[in-house]
C-alpha cells in the first residue's frame, strides 16, 4: 500500500482499500489475528472466495482464535447473484453452490467456529439483515459494502479500515446485539470527535429495534449542501433522498452522481431514462460506471468535501425494510482522499 493510502488523526487510523486492495489486506489481516474476529454479512459463500477465507479460519480456529460468523437467510434465497429454484440452468448450477454452502457452514460449526444463520422467513421474519462488518482482535474494523462471494469481490467496491478500540468495542455491541437478537436493547449512540471540527458517528437502521438514524441525519446534511456532492450507488430508489438531492441543485449545489452502466438487477436497467429526466439540471453531472464489465456496488456519499458517509445501505426503497449500518466522518482529508481515491478515479472510468 502507498503511504498516501493513510490518514491518522490521534489515536485513529484510516485506511481507504478499493477493490482488490481490501481483498488483499482483509486476508493479510485476518492471517495475522491474535484473539478473535467477529464476522457479519448478507451473504456467505463457498465459492472461491468464501473457501479461501474458510481456509484462513480453520487455522485461525485451531490456533484458539475466537470466531463468531453472522449471516442472514438470504443465502437460502439466493447464491451467486441468482435466484435459486427457478427452472434455468444458472438456477441448477447455483443449487449446486447453494448446497456447498452449507456443507461448508457445517464444517466451519465442527471446528470450533461459531456460525449463526438469521431472520428465517420461517419464523415469520422478514427482515433482512444487510449489514457488513469485519472486527479483529479489539481494535480493527472494517466498514464497506463488500459480501463474502466471488462475484461481489470481483464488483468495484471499497471498504475503510478503521484501527481504534473504541469504536471497535462499541460495534462488538452491535454485533452481539444481532447475535443474540436482543430487539429490546436500549440503543446507545456513538459519536465522538476527533480533532477540531472533525467527528466521527455510527448510524444504523433497524425497524425491529425502531432505529432510523442513517436517513434523518444523510436528509439533513444534504439539506444545508452548500458547494457539492458526490454521490455514488448501484441502486438509488430512495425517494426523500432523490427529491433532496434535485432541491440541492436548484440552490445551486453542484452534485456528481454516479451509477452503473450495467446493473444487475433489471428494475434499475430501466430506471435509466428516469434519472436522466428526473437529475436533467444544469447543476446535476450523471455518470455511468463501466469499466470492463465491472458493476459499481460502491455506495458512498460525500458531502461539501467534508461529510463522508457510507456502509451498507443503497441508498434504495429496500433500505426501509433491511437492518442497516453506516459510517459517518466529518473530516476535510479524509473527504479528499475519497474523492480522489474512489470518485475522481471512476469519472475517468465512466461515461457521461
């Protein structure tokens, strides 16, 4: 990694991995732990990437490393970007993966890995837990919109390693929370500054717990946008955040968008004509991701070059209905080698 690829402010340290970088790093990282790593995600699959990482697990569990894996049901539902049980042949051969998926859960659960599948549908549950986080050894964290899949590795994504124990303590939390499905716990906030003006938040939403904290305060910044706003997602349908986003603009706030110019999901391929109508402002710039056959899954929002805000949300209608976690920093430098790392380096890659 480049030394320009780090930013420390105190006790905290920040890392911007984009793509294969966070791939490299996370297994590096992983490889290295001492006590216990804590794994959360919409998706687990044994794929090559889910076995690559099985495979750094295994060793790590016979070295005594807690491990604690959480995933949702939604591997029951999908596997590989398809849907299982349709009549195709791209269904079959998913249902192969499907099953290796869960043979390969059983194995992790026979040695010594703690695994635990959530939201059943079968218990009336139809929420889904989309949240992805990473803790390692009490003090690092990692924050993005990757799955553990190989067709979501080989998506344009990024994630941010975070080295502070106590925003690491206060996510281990969360993450228990999940765990133990504790709906009633009285949720705590995390909000702490850093230096000057800088700060940092933790923003979630989760109905079962009646937490909406990411959209209030995302609506609320990009009310008071004063000069810009980069925005980069593949599946804006959140419609509050659509309409702020056009009111942005007509105050003459300049807004970069960014989507996919292929999308996997068939409902935003046709959304296409809509967001050009819709974002058709003098102040608005659209830009369509398509490097090699690449899709965007980043989802990132930066803010008058000092608000950075991202995770797991899509800024999509599902986000109402998922359980979500998010990342907010208020910090200028950061801002910057955002944009310079992740926004202005995918315009080049897109067209306009």
């Amino acid at each position: 990694m480049k030394e320009s690829d780090f930013y420390q402010i105190k006790d905290w340290k920040f890392q911007v991995l984009v793509d294969k970088d966070f791939e490299k790093d996370l297994f590096l990282t992983l490889k290295t732990s001492k006590k216990e790593i804590y794994l959360q995600f919409l998706t687990f699959e044994a794929d090559k990437i889910g076995n690559q990482l099985s495979e750094i697990l295994l060793e790590k569990a016979k070295k005594k490393v807690k491990i604690k894996i959480l995933i949702d049901w939604f591997i029951n539902f999908k596997i590989n970007d398809t849907f299982l049980f349709l009549p195709t042949k791209k269904s079959f051969l998913a249902l192969k993966e499907w099953w290796q998926t869960l043979k390969l859960i059983k194995k992790l659960k026979n040695n010594q890995i703690e695994i635990k599948v959530i939201n059943s549908p079968l218990k009336l549950n139809f929420f889904r837990n989309h949240k992805k986080l990473i803790l390692i050894d009490g003090k690092i964290t990692y924050l993005g919109g990757f799955n553990i899949s190989e067709h979501n590795f080989f998506w344009h994504d990024f994630a941010l390693k975070i080295e502070n124990q106590k925003l690491n303590f206060f996510l281990k939390k969360e993450f228990l929370s999940d765990w133990e499905n504790k709906n009633n716990l009285k949720p705590e906030r995390f909000e702490t500054t850093l230096e000057n003006t800088s700060k940092i938040l933790i923003l979630r939403k989760d109905k079962k717990r009646s937490l909406n904290e990411i959209y209030p305060y995302l609506l609320e910044r990009i009310k008071t946008a004063k000069n810009s706003i980069y925005l980069e997602t593949p599946y804006l349908s959140q419609i509050p955040l659509i309409f702020e986003l056009k009111k942005a603009a007509q105050r003459k706030v300049k807004i970069k968008i960014i989507l996919p110019q292929k999308n996997n999901l068939l409902i935003y391929r046709l959304l296409k004509p809509f967001y050009r109508a819709f974002f058709n402002h003098p102040n608005i710039e659209i830009f369509w991701y398509k490097k090699t056959s690449q899709m965007t899954h980043l989802k990132c929002i930066i803010i008058d070059e000092k608000i950075s805000i991202f995770g797991s949300p899509n800024f999509n209608v599902f986000d109402n209905f998922f359980q979500e976690l998010a990342i907010a920093i208020e910090d200028k430098n950061l801002a910057k080698i955002l944009i310079e790392k992740i926004f202005k380096n995918d315009i080049r890659n897109s067209s306009r």
